[in-house]
C-alpha cells in the first residue's frame, strides 16, 4: 500500500506506522528509565547517588574504584550493592558510604548481572559457572560448572 505525497515520493504506510510504533515505545520505556532513580554505581559514567538521601540526579555520593570495567547492572539489595567486574571480582559494598564488606574473586570476567533471595547472591562467569555465595560474608555456598 503506497501513496504518493505532495514531494513526489512514495510513502510506505505499513512502514511508517512500524517507525511511529517503535518510537512511542522507546519514548515511553525513556520516560520510565529516566523516573526511576538510580542507587548504585552507573557502569558507563561512575556515577552514584543513593536513592533516599535526597541527592540531585548526578550528583556523586561516593565512589568506588573496583579496578576493572562494571559491564553488568548492579544489584541493590537492602543496604548493600553487589556487582561484578571484567577482572573476575565480585564486590559487596554498602550502599550510603560505598565502603568494601567483602570480596569474592572467580579468575574470570563476570558480566552477569546478580539475583539474591534466601540470603544467597547468585551470579555467573564468563567460563558458564554459576556461584552461590552467602550475602553476609561472601563465602563461597556452591558453584556449578555449566560447561563450555
């Protein structure tokens, strides 16, 4: 189905609906990421705010270097932050000051994001093993080999 417009080319109905859909759709999923305010560090910026302590967007609380790129999201849960980077650590560190709990190190690159429920973190390695670690102390629960 094409018509013609006043310039003189064709114009593809079908298409431009598909193009005007998938822009409504970015803008809304935009306005939804740009509502929720972030509390924990930002893989591309470095940036840290803690979400109830009344902070501008941007502006830095803390920071914390983990010595390689944060490729994944972080994961907030409670009090703490827990995220992986591309040397293969795994960090726990508490959300208001930034300050290091503990420390779990893989020897692979974690890209993964984390899951923690029953007081257990769950995250994988770039080498397919998934960890169980305990979310108090970071000790090592179980891990699976996924093979590759």
């Amino acid at each position: 189905m094409h018509r013609i417009s006043e310039s003189g080319s064709a114009i593809n109905n079908q298409s431009t609906i598909m193009r005007i859909f998938f822009l409504s759709l970015l803008c809304m999923e935009m306005q939804v990421a740009t509502a929720q305010q972030p509390a924990a560090i930002s893989p591309l910026f470095q940036r840290v705010t803690a979400a109830n302590d009344n902070k501008v967007y941007d502006t830095k609380a803390w920071a914390f270097q983990s010595g390689a790129p944060v490729r994944s999201t972080t994961l907030v849960n409670g009090n703490y932050v827990y995220f992986g980077n591309a040397e293969g650590n795994f960090y726990c560190i508490q959300k208001k000051t930034g300050s290091l709990k503990w420390k779990f190190s893989t020897g692979q690159p974690i890209h993964s994001s984390a899951l923690a429920t029953a007081g257990k973190i769950f995250f994988s390695d770039n080498k397919q093993t998934v960890y169980a670690l305990d979310e108090n102390n970071g000790k090592l629960l179980w891990k699976f080999e996924m093979g590759a």
